[in-house]
C-alpha cells in the first residue's frame, strides 16, 4: 500500500517519548454502544481508511482528521465496555482509556498513540511549537492512530483576550499541518469537551466531526446490562430503573453499575440489588446536580 509505513512494535522516540503513549488495541467498534448515526460515520471512516487506494485512483482522499465533541462521560474516551474487566485487572481507570481510539486503531489493525496535550504545555511551555512539530513528522512518518486529547488546549481562538504569543504559534503549527499531505493516512482524532472555545479556521478543517450526547433510555439500559454482565436485571424492574438513568453520561453508569457489582460481590449475593442500582443512579445523579447546579 503506498505511502504506507507501519513499524511493528512502534515506540516514540526521543523527544515524544515524554508526551506520547502508545498500544496496540485489539477491540472493535462492535464493542461499543453507539446510536446508528455515529457507527455509521466512524464506520465510513474505517472504510475510508481500509480502502484508501481505491478513493485515491478516482483522485480522492481518505478522512484523515477526526474531531470528537462531547460533554465529559459521553463516551469519546470511554464508550467501550468489553474490555473494561481486563483494564481494571491491570489498575486503569477506565475513564482514562481512549476507547472510541481504540477501536478505530482496532479496526484498522494499527497503534494508537496517545498525545496528553496539556502535560505537553505544561512541561514544555514555551518549545511547545517546536515539539508539536516532531509529534507532526511522526504522523507523517509512522501510520498509526494518534489521539489529541484536551484539543481545545491548542485550538483555542486566537482572538481570546488571554491568549498569549506562544498560544498562536501553537494554533498556526496545528492549522498549517492540517494542511500539509498526510503521506501515511495515519488518522488524527482531536477529542474535546469544549468546541465551542476552538478558532474556527481549525474546527472547519476536520474531515469529520463526531458529536456524542447522553445516552437515551434504551441506549443506558444496553450500557448498564453489559456492565452487570453475569448479574441480570428482570425485565419488570427496568421501568424503577429507567427513569434514574436520564441525563447521565456513560461513564457515570458504568460506575454506577460497577457500584451495585461491588456491593454483591462483598456480600456474597449471585444476584443484584435493584435497591442498590437504584440507589448508586440516585447518587450519581444527586453528584452530577452538585456539580451542575444551574443545568
């Protein structure tokens, strides 16, 4: 395949080697629950990315730039739950897992790499231009998955009263390599929970943007039974259930759940509570109020 340069077992190198983590997914985009709007346009990209050849003989080119928008907990980092068992065997949060990342890395059979923006600034302020454009030759160089996270540290508006000269050298490195020919097809995802603070000339030139929301009611009832996983729910308890789940994010049932697991494993009970499901909703609904008093 041309233009393509996969280095088994890639590592970056260097100066990367403080700010980018990778991996090698093995999960898939069947893993997640997702409505059919957003499987279907990671599934085109995928698609896309698969058969890039065959766009770029009738002289197209395939999505190269993803952006994620979403609350926190919609799920850009942690909408997968098959693997969740096997992470927190391994102590990872699973908040903290790119999982949309993931997948698309899974799927595409490639690495991920994992570019954590803000300790980029906050170990490098003032070079941070300078190393962006390494982590850029990288792209170019070594196809792979890479995932901005917390974009909006970089694409911010220009025009922010507080912006600083290093923020917008920052912000042009990013708009000139969104620009420059993308020789590997590696796929750049940006991930933030703030669109609406990005520079505009940046959000206009993502190839696709991937807006998430909370789950609806039927979408919650899926995410909760695949986290009970052994530990079913009969049908007629869903309708007390339902209601405490709106307006809750992904990642606030799954811990939910994980809460209501935990206190059956500890009491040595093979079924679970209802009343503790219902109670950890409540609680988390009773936190999220706190946190969003005004919502």
């Amino acid at each position: 395949e041309r233009g393509q340069s996969v280095i088994p077992l890639a590592r970056p190198r260097g100066e990367l080697q403080e700010i980018v983590i990778s991996t090698y997914p093995k999960v898939r985009l069947d893993s997640m629950v997702l409505s059919d709007d957003l499987r279907k346009r990671l599934t085109r990209t995928v698609r896309q990315q698969s058969q890039r050849a065959t766009l770029r003989d009738h002289g197209q080119t395939p999505a190269t730039h993803l952006l994620l928008v979403g609350p926190p907990g919609t799920g850009k980092t942690e909408n997968l739950l098959r693997i969740v068992d096997r992470e927190l065997k391994k102590g990872t949060d699973p908040s903290a897992i790119a999982f949309v990342s993931s997948a698309l890395a899974g799927e595409l059979r490639l690495p991920l790499f994992t570019v954590r923006l803000d300790a980029l600034f906050s170990r490098f302020f003032g070079e941070t231009a300078a190393k962006l454009r390494v982590l850029f030759d990288q792209v170019k160089q070594t196809r792979g998955v890479y995932l901005l996270d917390e974009f909006d540290a970089v694409g911010s508006r220009r025009s922010d009263s507080n912006d600083v000269g290093e923020i917008r050298r920052v912000l042009n490195s990013v708009l000139t390599f969104m620009e420059e020919p993308n020789s590997t097809d590696s796929l750049v995802i940006a991930a933030t929970n703030h669109p609406e603070i990005l520079d505009k000339a940046l959000a206009r030139r993502f190839d696709e943007i991937v807006e998430y929301a909370v789950p609806d009611l039927e979408s919650a009832k899926k995410i909760l039974s695949q986290r009970l996983g052994k530990l079913k729910i009969r049908s007629s308890s869903w309708v007390t259930i339902a209601p405490l789940t709106e307006g809750l994010s992904q990642g606030e049932l799954v811990r939910a759940a994980d809460t209501a697991v935990k206190d059956a494993i500890l009491e040595g009970s093979s079924t679970l509570s209802v009343e503790a499901l219902k109670s950890a909703l409540t609680d988390r609904q009773a936190f999220r109020n706190r946190l969003n008093p005004n919502r």
